[in-house]
C-alpha cells in the first residue's frame, strides 16, 4: 500500500511538472469587482460582439444590449481572471487530476458554473435569466457542469452556454442545440 502511495506521489508530482500553466496577462479585478482586460485584441473585441449578437438574438425585442454586451464581455474576461487565480494547467482533465488532489484551490466544471453564475448574478440582470446546466449527471468521468443564459422567461433548451472548463478560460459558447459534445440538462436555475 505505502509503494502504491509513491507510485501516485511520484506521478502526481511527473504530471505536475509535465502539464501546461495557463496565463493570461494583463487580467484584473476593478474595485467594483467586475473583470477587465488592460489590452483588448480586435480577435478579442470579435469574439466579445460575437457573443454579444448571439445573446440579443435570443429574443430581440426583450434583450437591452447594454446587458448582451456587460454579460459578453465578462463571459470572456472574467474566466481568464479566474485561471490565473486558481493557477490554471492544460489540459482541463490534467487539472482536475491536480484539483481533486487538493494541489488547485479550484477549476472543476463545477468551480467554473458556480464562479460564473455569481459573477453574472452581481449585474442583477433584468433581460435574462441564468441556469446550471449538467451533461451526463451521475457518471463520474463524464459530468459537466455549465452556466447557461436564457431570455427571461424563455425555456432552458433556447439557451446559450458559458463554458470556460472546456479550453481551461479560454471561453467556449454556443447554443445548447449545437453542442454536440454534451447532451445538456436542466439541473437548476432560473436564478
């Protein structure tokens, strides 16, 4: 048993060594909490009015786009805050190996759904509402865990994902019907 506890130490400490850091430079957190970005890319301000435009189009006459664009922005910005903070290796599922032996504070998909809905839920948004969704619940290799942004009042299925686990911060979305990888679920929400 104890050779077995080495053997894991030693490979623990092999991956450790061998796995990819994350950084994102010039990421902080204003005084009033909210995330930003000191130097934003034109690829950056794209992706950014991408998602932004994506959002507004889930229902154009109840969406204000001032919170389309706050709710965009930060869905990029503030997972690169967070991998920095919680010292962030590539890939996701090395990670988790690293967060689950205690040597992460965070950054399981659970991590990142609850960051991301907190951070959301301080912009007290009036044209939408947030839901946690999972993918393969029960399955310990499997589950997935993300925030998903609806128009207020419209069904979970209609809505988009904020997904930074999958490309540890670096944010992926899209809408629930075109993510192939995960078969998305309610669990909680609206809130």
């Amino acid at each position: 048993m104890v050779e077995m506890k080495r053997l894991v130490g030693l490979l623990l400490v092999l991956f450790a060594v061998s796995g990819c850091a994350v950084q994102y430079d010039n990421v902080t957190i204003a005084p009033d909490g909210s995330p930003r970005l000191q130097t934003l890319t034109p690829k950056m301000k794209q992706r950014i009015d991408e998602l932004a435009q994506a959002l507004i189009a889930l229902d154009p006459a109840i969406i204000d786009t001032r919170e389309a664009k706050s709710v965009a922005h930060d869905a990029f910005v503030y997972p690169m805050y967070l991998a920095n903070d919680w010292g962030l290796t590539w890939p996701p599922v090395f990670h988790n190996t690293l967060r689950n032996s205690k040597q992460r504070k965070a950054g399981l998909c659970v991590d990142w759904a609850r960051a991301m809905r907190a951070r959301m839920r301080t912009k007290d948004l009036k044209t939408f509402d947030l839901y946690w969704g999972v993918a393969y619940k029960g399955n310990p290799w499997r589950e997935h865990s993300t925030l998903i942004v609806t128009a207020k009042g419209k069904p979970f299925a209609t809505g988009i994902l904020l997904d930074p686990w999958r490309n540890s911060g670096d944010l992926y979305w899209s809408t629930i019907k075109d993510d192939l990888q995960y078969p998305w679920k309610y669990f909680e929400g609206p809130g």
